[in-house]
C-alpha cells in the first residue's frame, strides 16, 4: 500500500486508516455532543429552525477550525509520554492512539445518550492520563512517572476554573443586562413555536455564532492534534516536518540555533556529550518526573543544536532534506522544544540573553514540527458539523429545561453564551483546551442563579456526577483498553 509516497505494510496501512476513521469519529461525536451547546439556545428560542441552526454553526465550527493556530493540539499531545509522541508509528504508539480515541467515544456516546452535557475534553484528558499510567507501570515504574502532572496541572486548572468562570460570569452579565435594557419581552421564555423579537433574534444568532466559531478553534483542534500524531507517526516522511516552512524561515531558524548553541556555552560548564547521550539526557529531561536542570542538560540542547544546524545548512528549503532524516530530525527538534519550554516555564534560565535566544529558537521550531495542514483541519470541521446535524435534540432539551425549574429566557441564553465564547476564546489564545460543554452549562446555571429562577437539583446531581466520574472512568478505560491493544498489535498483528 503507498500512501503519500511512502509503501506501508498492509498491517500498518489498515492501522493507519483504522486510527484516521476513529479519530474523525471522535470528532463527529463530539459534534453531537459538545456543539449541540452552541445551538442549543437559538433551537430552543425558535430564533432559528433546527436545519438552519446546525448548518450554520457547523459553518462557524469549520471557519474557527481553519482559522485556529494549532496551539490547544499540541497542548493535547504533550500530555503524553514522550516516548510514546516520538514512537506513534510503533506497536505501542498504535496502541496509544486506539485507546486514547475509542474510550474517548465510548464515554461521550454513554453521556449523550442519557442527556448529560459531560466534557469531551476531560474525557480525552483522562484517557491519556490512563495510557501514561499503564505505560509507567508496564516499564517498571512509579504510575506517576507516566504523567507529565505540570501539563496535566495546568489543563487541569484550566477545566477546573472555567466553569466558575462561566457561572459567576453568566450571571452578572445577565443582571448587568437587567438594569441596562429594559424590555420585558427580554426577559420571557418562548412560547409555543413563536419566534422571538426580530432584534432579540440578532442577539442569539450572533452568540450561536460566537460559540460555534470558538468553540471549533478549541475542540477542534484536538481531534487535529491526534490525527497528526498519527500521520507523523506512521507516515514520517511527509509530515514529519512542515514541507511548507518557507526557505527564509528554515534559515532564520539556522542561525538562531547556532546563535542560541554560542550563548549556552557558559551554563554547559565544559560538559561535552555524544548525540546519543544528548538524546538520552533530553529524554530524561523532558520525562514527567524528570532530572533536575544541570550542566549536562545545556550541552545536551547544545549538541541537538548543532546537529540539526548542520542537518538543515546548504538545504534551499525543508523539502530538500531526504525522507530518511527526517524522522531523526523531526525527534531532535521535538526534545529541544519540549526541554526549552520546560526551562523557560520553570524560570530555570536568568540570562536574559538566553532567554530571549531560547524563546526565538522555540519558536521557530514550533514552525517546522507543530503545524496542521489545512486538509486536517477541514476533515475535521466537516466531522464536527455533520455530528452536530445527527445528535442536537437531546443536549438542547436539557440546556434549554432541565437546568432550571423555569425555562430557558431569550436573556439568559444569549448572557451564558456570550460569557462561554469569550472564555473559550481567552483559553484559545492561551493555548489551553476548555470544555464548552461545562462552560455553557454553568453559564445557563449561573443565570438561573442570578435571575431567582431556581436550579433543578437532580439534573445538577447528574451532570455533577457526570462531570465527576469522566475523569477517573476515563483513566480506567484509557489504561485498560491501552493494555489490551498492546497485546493484539504485538501478537495479532505482529507489529512491533
């Protein structure tokens, strides 16, 4: 089988679609799932018939995916070991990936059946925390060693306050919106299959259409992130690297690591190692309980420097470097990114010199490795919005009446959703995944809070529980189906 130029097995070629079709899957349920949220609110009101609705967000899903940086996808695959990143297209790496994507889907399409507005992102979350975790013990060591807990805390914080965030937000919006305008038709729940005002229409299509564009900026980007852990992989000699980095930024990129290999030389403190060692030292490093800085690790990042220089000097551009190395390039680059990011975010490096050098040179590394072509990005839009066509009655049914003891008011939707796209956007920007799910839900909540409405205790027990269980439901699932898999593509299918 020859895929984008290179011949695959037929054992690897059929894993490598099995992990495309489940991670576009994983996508499409999170469509029925997670952005059933952003219309729920313009169904629900009669502001827009349910065709019209899901058309239109899915169009905004697919423009915030196209338009979206790639940061919140990388910040998804470093939650995984190491080990694993740089081996995708080994056994274990296939076994990640399986893992990772079916107890992601199992869980989603367990919660969406019974109605409840659970997270896609602490599912996903929480499987990759769970193939950490068999992976640690499987090698013989502590389950924590499998966790890269900085990345996991900030995640973590992340899906923890933006909820808060969405309720108290919500909340004072919609009372700041009482004592601001006050027309009463503002404030009602739709009656029968009328529309609303004309103007009252404008408000919730343009915060449908807020949370549509955010929201595929952020969850989209997760299923993106997946996909290219595959394709890199398993196919190495077309997505190892940006083939479409620009010639001047590839040279740029040169001198900056030389530049920075200069600047180091200092704080190596005469340490000199061997690529291998260099590798070995970085791996440990960047490991999730990793060494302490030391001598050897500015020599390790020294040594990485030089030989990806040297690898990338006298090429007109990336395309020029032959397939065979750019897989070893590809893993140079991944440790010296993730071993400068840790030194920059631990505030490990005081010169500012070396500081300003480290932050340049991460940057154009993240130009040549952390990159989404523009076909995943709209492969993975058109999942989202055909899942948000199949499944949106039963998430609008529970936003719309199940969160408070009176009905969804025109005011309170537009409040909740126009307080979940600016955080989903701010945690966009800062390159942090969110939940749309748990921002909205506790948008709507907060306004029920805030108008007096009252809060419907036992659907509030569920989604709690919910919210709860996703977590380390998804730890156990992720870890599981991980040791599971692990035995049938080493046994079955012979992959190793």
């Amino acid at each position: 089988m020859e895929l984008w130029g290179e011949t695959l097995s037929f054992g690897v070629g059929f894993f490598l679609l099995l992990a495309l079709a489940l991670a576009l899957s994983f996508e499409f349920v999170n469509g029925f799932h997670d952005t059933a949220n952003a219309v729920a609110t313009v169904i629900y009101t009669n502001t827009l018939k349910p065709v019209y609705a899901v058309v239109w967000s899915g169009c905004w899903n697919l423009t915030g995916v196209l338009v979206s940086t790639g940061g919140v996808a990388y910040s998804i695959v470093a939650l995984l070991p190491v080990e694993l990143v740089l081996n995708a297209g080994s056994g274990a790496g296939f076994a990640m990936i399986f893992s990772l994507l079916v107890s992601a889907i199992i869980w989603n399409v367990g919660t969406w059946y019974l109605g409840l507005p659970a997270s896609s992102t602490h599912t996903l979350v929480g499987a990759i925390m769970g193939v950490g975790v068999a992976n640690s013990l499987m090698a013989g060591h502590g389950w924590l060693a499998g966790i890269n807990l900085g990345k996991v805390q900030e995640v973590g914080m992340a899906l923890l306050l933006s909820p808060l965030v969405g309720f108290i937000g919500a909340g004072a919006l919609l009372l700041i919106l009482k004592f601001l305008v006050r027309r009463k038709d503002l404030y009602q729940a739709p009656e029968g299959k009328n529309p609303p005002p004309f103007w009252i229409r404008c408000v919730l299509v343009l915060t449908c259409t807020l949370v549509s564009f955010f929201h595929g900026s952020n969850d989209g980007q997760k299923g993106m992130g997946l996909i290219m852990l595959i394709l890199v992989g398993i196919l190495p000699g077309a997505f190892a690297l940006n083939m479409a980095t620009a010639p001047e930024a590839s040279q740029k990129a040169i001198v900056q690591f030389q530049q920075l290999a200069t600047t180091l030389q200092p704080l190596a403190a005469g340490a000199t190692l061997t690529r291998d060692e260099a590798v070995t030292e970085l791996e440990r490093f960047t490991a999730p309980v990793g060494r302490k800085v030391s001598a050897a690790t500015y020599a390790a990042i020294i040594v990485e420097c030089q030989f990806v220089s040297d690898n990338m000097t006298k090429k007109a551009d990336i395309k020029s470097i032959p397939r065979g190395q750019r897989t070893e390039l590809r893993t140079d680059i991944y440790l010296m990114d993730e071993a400068i990011g840790k030194l920059l975010k631990k505030n490990l490096v005081t010169d500012p010199k070396a500081v300003e050098e480290l932050g340049a040179a991460k940057k154009s590394m993240d130009g040549i490795t952390k990159y989404i072509p523009v076909w995943v990005k709209v492969a993975v839009a058109l999942a989202l919005g055909f899942g948000t066509m199949i499944g949106w009655k039963r998430i609008v049914v529970t936003v719309g009446e199940k969160i408070g003891k009176s009905h969804l008011t025109y005011a309170q939707g537009a409040s909740a959703e126009l307080m979940a796209a600016a955080t989903i956007g701010l945690a966009d920007g800062l390159g942090l995944p969110v939940s749309t799910t748990h921002v909205l839900a506790s948008g709507i909540a907060g306004t029920m809070a805030a108008n007096g409405s009252g809060l419907q205790k036992d659907t509030l027990i569920n989604i709690l529980l919910a919210w709860v269980l996703t977590l380390p439901v998804c730890v156990f699932l992720g870890a599981t189906l991980f040791s599971a898999s692990l035995y049938v593509v080493f046994h079955v299918f012979g992959i190793q």
